[in-house]
C-alpha cells in the first residue's frame, strides 16, 4: 500500500516537473515574409523580372508606384516568446526592390531592425463637431 502511494506520488511530481519544464519552453512566431538571404543575393539589379522575382521570393507584402518606377516590399519578423514573458525580436528585415519602368529590378535594399525608427504616439485627441451638450 505505501508502495502504490509513493509511486503515485512520484508519478505526479514527475508529471508537474515535466509541464513545468515544457511550459517554459520558447515559442518561435515568424509573421511576414523572410526570404532566405542566399535567394535576396542572386537578385541583381538590370537581370530581373518582376515575374521572376515572384518566382523567387513570393508576391510582396506590399507595392507602392512613384512616377515612372515601382517598388516592392518584402516584410517579416522573426519573435520568440518564453512563457508569458514579452517576446523578443530575433530578426526583422525589409527587402526594397526597385523596378524600372520596363518591370526590370533597378535597385536591391536589404534593411533590418537598426534602420527603422522609432515613432512616439501622440495621445491628443482630435475634437469633433456634434458631441457638445446644449439646452435642445
């Protein structure tokens, strides 16, 4: 009988060490699109397509067309998180690529977490018509 107790007592520590120990284990979350460094480095510039910069890369999270040339946005981040702690940035970067106006890569910018900026909100609020109190 104390032999069963025991061995369901240590049964159930064992279980509680166990959860204790995975439960702390970091969760990796990759948002966006991170292509491989090797692929961004074939791209040069004047030998592109468009149609073959998505075949290597993917569609961009985004475009944006100024005047006569066009520009292609590759984003993603990489986090992990360790329990219920904030998660950390491991990698961020933002692939520019640049298009002339005959859809031939002009232009390759490989941009990481040291060059953005950091941007403070301002808690002011904008004051709207309609929500003042009067006698009607």
């Amino acid at each position: 009988m104390i032999k069963h107790i025991f061995s369901v007592t240590l049964l159930a520590f064992g279980i509680l060490l166990a959860s204790t120990v995975f439960g702390c284990i970091g969760v990796s979350d990759t948002r966006g699109n991170l292509p491989l460094a090797e692929v961004v480095e074939e791209i040069k510039p004047g030998r592109h397509t468009q149609r073959e910069i998505i075949s290597m890369l993917g569609s961009p999270s985004t475009k944006a067309t100024y005047e006569e040339q066009e520009f292609w946005y590759y984003i993603g981040e990489k986090t992990e998180t360790l329990a219920f702690f904030k998660p950390n940035l491991v990698e961020r970067r933002i692939i520019v690529i640049q298009f002339d106006k005959k859809g031939v890569v002009k232009n390759v910018q490989n941009l990481n977490e040291s060059d953005g900026k950091k941007i403070s909100i301002v808690d002011r609020v904008t004051p709207t018509k309609g929500k003042d109190h009067s006698v009607l």
